[in-house]
C-alpha cells in the first residue's frame, strides 16, 4: 500500500479559505484581550507582594500569620493543578500536546485555573514568568472560540496556534515573535495560511496590549554609547557563555522536577507550598529576588560590588528552580531572561578587572630593567 505524503495537504489545507485569516483577527482581539488582563492582575500582584513583606518586616510580630497565609495560599494553588492538571508550569507542553491530539482539555477550566494559580503565585512571589501562561490563556481562548467557529480539525489547530501567537505578542509586546512561536515551536514547517493566522493575531493582539501598556517596551534600556568595533569579540564570548549557562539552566531545571517527584512524602497539592515558604523568607531577607524579576533591573548596575550582583544571580538561579519545579502555575522565560543581567554584569566586572590586570603586567613589563641581566657580571 502506498502511503501518501501528506506534506502538501498540511500546507494546502485551508489556503483558499479567507474565513481562516479573519477569525485569526477574532482570536486575536479576544485572546489578546484575555491576555492583556492577565499581565494587568499579575502586576498589581506582584506590586502588592513587595508591600506586603515590607510590612511584615516591620511588624515581626505577624510572621507566623504570614507563613500560615502563605502556606494556604499554596495549598491552594495545589489544589488547582490537581484539578486542572493542565495548569502545571508554563503551559507550553500541554499547548502544543493539544494542537498534536495528545491532550483533550477543558478550556475554560484552564483558562480560570490558570488566572487563579498564576495570580497566587505572582502574590506571594515565587520566581516565575507570564510567557508561558500567556501562551496557554490565549490558546485556551482560541480553543473555545474554535469549538464554536472552525470547520475542520486543521482550522481549529491553526486558531489554536494563532491563539498562542496573540498571548506571547500581548505578554511582551512582540508580535513578530509570537509568530515565530508558532512556526518554530508547535508547527515546525512553513505554511503561508499559517504565517498570516499567526502573524495577524499577533499584531491584533499586540494592538490591544498597546492601548492598555502604551508603545514603552518591557524592557528599557538607555545606551548612551555602542560597542566599539574592536570590542564585538566579546559578543561571541558573552553569547557562548549564556549558551552554555542557558543549557545548563535547563538541565537543573529538570532535575529539579525530578528531585520533587522522589520526595513521596509530597504529592501535587502540597509540593507547591515548599516555594511559597521559601518566597516569605527571601521576602524578608532578600526581596530583589522575588516575582519574575523586574526589581533587579532598577538594582543592579556595574558600579556594585561582584560579590552581590553574583550572590543575586545564584539566589534567583535557586529559587527559579524551586519554583518552577514544584509544578507551580508559571513560566520560566521571563526570569530567565533577568538572570541574564546579573551574568552578564559579572562579565563585564571580571573582564574589566582582567584587562586591567593585564595593563599592569604589560607596564611592568616595559619599564623593568630587564636588561640588566644582559650586561656581564
């Protein structure tokens, strides 16, 4: 029997189909409108976290309260991802399992279970993203209009896909990314149907986040010179060695799931409590570290000492690996991407004590009288 590539089909399908495009503005609006909300609640949260441990270090008094609220607060955010198995970590896995027929999910016990898991998260400060929930709200989102509106399984899968686009442009302002997402990370072929769903969606709903955000970028940062050309040797050696920490980050990160499913006196409703507990002592020790990392952008800066700017990039390395491996609603891209400065901060500091320890060599070297063991004794 002769087997068909279905190649063609996968591009083909729905290429003709107009109706396809315009429900990607559809998902678009309403995913990016899901999305924007989410970003919105997770930063009143996350405000509210750093009032929160301040008070409490003045009144020292109320921490048993504090580690009781925290430890129902993850007790409860347990019993949502025992409920809505979906929930657990970024989202990610489970959007592409969907899109591939591997999962059948209830959307909208996801899309709330995710609101709720991820807000109580972000409120009591674990180390965690808005990409990957992101990801999953507007897929979730997608998936609900698509039961309503698609024809075929193929239009759906693409709505799907176009949903997750729209959540990763609305979370970080990036539409062209979320398209990328999708083309790399669910579909992994090109398709022009697929291109456009994708790319439209991302920029509607890149749209709607700009009305609510403004046009300032998520991250923002002021150069006031470049990198001199004799200096661009040092972006292959900054760029290797993020490779290589990025590589390694992700290896610890699944060991750290791991190392969570061989406590067995843990299960999924209570391994969650164990960052939350972590997250009010480092909220009132270490505070920097907490949530998906936007106090170390004002904090740290070159003229710091290395000694603290390291100690920040190992606690926050520790603590993203605590959180993110105990199942908690939350991705890992966003404080993945702070832990980058920190590293690349101490770089610079060593590079900088390296080259001048090597001027000192090199005048040392011109102006000692070397030459006095050339004349004879």
């Amino acid at each position: 029997m002769k087997i068909k590539n279905n190649y063609k089909s996968a591009i083909n399908s729905d290429a003709n189909r107009l109706h396809v495009i315009v429900n990607s503005v559809l998902v678009g609006l309403l995913a990016g409108l899901a999305t924007t909300l989410y970003r919105l609640i997770l930063g009143k949260a996350e405000e509210i976290c750093f009032h929160i441990y301040s008070y409490f270090r003045i009144h020292l008094s109320l921490l048993p309260v504090m580690f009781l609220l925290l430890a129902v607060s993850g007790y409860v955010t347990g019993l949502l991802v025992n409920k809505f198995k979906m929930i657990s970590g970024s989202g990610i896995p489970q959007v592409k399992g969907i899109i591939m027929g591997y999962f059948n999910n209830n959307w909208i016990g996801t899309l709330i279970g995710k609101f709720l898991g991820g807000t109580l998260s972000i409120a009591a400060g674990l180390s965690l993203g808005r990409e990957g929930p992101s990801i999953q709200i507007g897929a979730s989102v997608a998936e609900g209009l698509g039961n309503k509106i698609a024809s075929t399984r193929q239009e759906k899968k693409i709505l799907i896909a176009s949903g997750a686009s729209a959540g990763l442009a609305a979370a970080f302002n990036a539409p062209l990314a979320g398209a990328m997402f999708a083309m790399e990370e669910i579909f992994k072929y090109f398709s022009p149907v697929i291109l456009l769903s994708t790319m439209i969606s991302a920029v509607t709903a890149d749209y709607v986040s700009k009305l609510v955000f403004g046009m300032n970028p998520v991250f923002h940062f002021s150069l006031s010179t470049s990198i001199p050309l004799d200096g661009y040797w040092l972006l292959i050696l900054l760029g290797a060695v993020l490779g290589a920490a990025g590589a390694f980050y992700n290896h610890i990160l699944l060991l750290s799931q791991k190392l969570y499913k061989k406590c067995s006196w843990l299960n999924t409703k209570t391994r969650i409590i164990i960052p939350f507990l972590l997250a009010g002592i480092l909220g009132l020790v270490f505070p920097i570290v907490l949530g998906g990392g936007h106090e170390i952008l004002g904090v740290i800066k070159i003229s710091q000492p290395i000694i603290f700017i390291l100690l920040v990039l190992i606690v926050k390395f520790v603590f993203s690996m605590i959180s993110f491996g105990s199942g908690a609603p939350g991705g890992i891209f966003f404080p993945l991407l702070i832990m980058g400065l920190p590293l690349e901060q101490s770089m610079e500091i060593l590079l900088l004590t390296y080259w001048d320890i090597m001027k000192i060599c090199f005048i040392i070297l011109l102006f000692y009288p070397w030459w006095v063991f050339l004349l004879p004794s």
